[in-house]
C-alpha cells in the first residue's frame, strides 16, 4: 500500500558551539570521528535511501533535515521543522559513549508519559526504529546490543515544541567510543556497506511507520 506523510530526520550536534542547549559534539571515536558528522553523513544516506524506497514503493514523501551542514541548530528550533512543516515523523539520529569506552549496543529513545500526550504511538515509532537498527547492525556484528526502547526527558523531543501531530525519537545508533565500532562504521573496508545497511533499514522503518 503506498503511504504518504512528511518525516523530518535530524542529525545530532553540528557546529563549533553549544546552541540552545544542543551541544556541539558529545562522542568522538578512537580514531577521531566525530558524532556530529557521523549523524550527518547517516542523515543524508536516510534520507536518499528513503528517497529511493519511496520511489520504488510509490510512496508520496516529503523528507526534511534539520541541518545540512556543519551548524548547530538549539533543540527547539530543531523540533520546530517538524511542527511548522506538519511532519508525521520525526527521527533524531545521534551516536553513543561511556565513560569506560566499553559499553555497546543500539537504544532508542522517546519522551516519558508525562506530559506527553503520544507516548504510545512514539513508543511503536520508536520500536520500529529500534528494531531495524539492532538488526541491521547485528547481521555485521553479532557484538552488537538491543538496548531497547527508553524514555528519557530531552528537549528535542518536548511536545510545546514538536507538537501532538509527530510522532518522535532519538535513535543511539552504536556507542561511537568503542573500537569495535569505530572499526564497524568508520575504518573497515566494508563499512560503507555497513552504514548503507543500517540507513535502508532505518528508511524502511521510517516507511513502516507512516
């Protein structure tokens, strides 16, 4: 069945400053990628992907980015491209760290039930989400952990700012610090393969979802 809506995909951090409580850059790999411009290059492989998905389906989509380049955007004004655009689904893409550097796996976070009004459709959104991640990643690298679904107050995700129409979540793709990952995504000669896989598998999801 072809679907139609507006899905808005916003890549994490971006820039040299904090703006309006968007950090620049958190996680950093061993060999020195930064987040900020992993989440763009995967940004723009979700969004082609789902351009290519669309067209294949003959589905109707319109697909927004948050940033393009490499500025930070304050995390109202980026929930606000959604809002003012009437997206259907809103999808932050970030990568993870921890303090230990050992830590792996993908998560997906959502806004808690309080004070939000469509934290069980978020929540489905979400799982889908999660779902074609994890498995994406796991058919590459068994290493690779389902952190499930978690709800966790962020501003990007507030509804004053998204609004009740979108549905949203943070996806923590892989915890960027470890060296299994950074091998995964960044060094080895199939990690274009691997970043290709886990963004069709997010476009679909993305699909699924509308």
């Amino acid at each position: 069945m072809a679907k139609k809506g507006t899905i808005v995909i916003d890549p994490g951090h971006g820039g040299t400053v904090e703006v309006g409580g968007s950090s620049h850059n958190n996680a950093r790999s061993p060999s020195g990628v930064l987040e900020k411009n992993l989440t763009l290059r995967m940004a723009f492989l979700v969004r082609d992907a789902l351009a290519e998905a669309a067209t294949i389906g003959g589905h109707t989509i319109k697909i927004l980015l948050t940033r393009a380049t490499d500025k930070n955007v304050g995390l109202r004004d980026r929930a606000l491209v959604a809002k003012t655009n009437g997206a259907d689904l809103f999808l932050c893409i970030h990568f993870n760290a921890s303090e230990a550097h050992n830590a792996r796996g993908v998560e997906t976070l959502v806004s808690p039930k309080a004070g939000n009004s469509n934290h069980a459709a978020d929540t489905a959104f979400a799982q889908l989400i999660q779902t074609a991640t994890f498995n994406a990643i796991k058919a590459h690298d068994p290493g690779t952990k389902d952190r499930k679904v978690k709800n966790q107050s962020l501003g990007v995700l507030r509804e004053s700012s998204l609004g009740t129409k979108a549905r949203g979540c943070l996806v923590e793709i892989e915890f960027l610090d470890h060296k299994a990952v950074d091998e995964l995504f960044n060094l080895s000669p199939t990690s274009i393969g691997v970043r290709s896989d886990v963004a069709k598998a997010i476009a679909n999801a993305l699909i699924a979802a509308l």
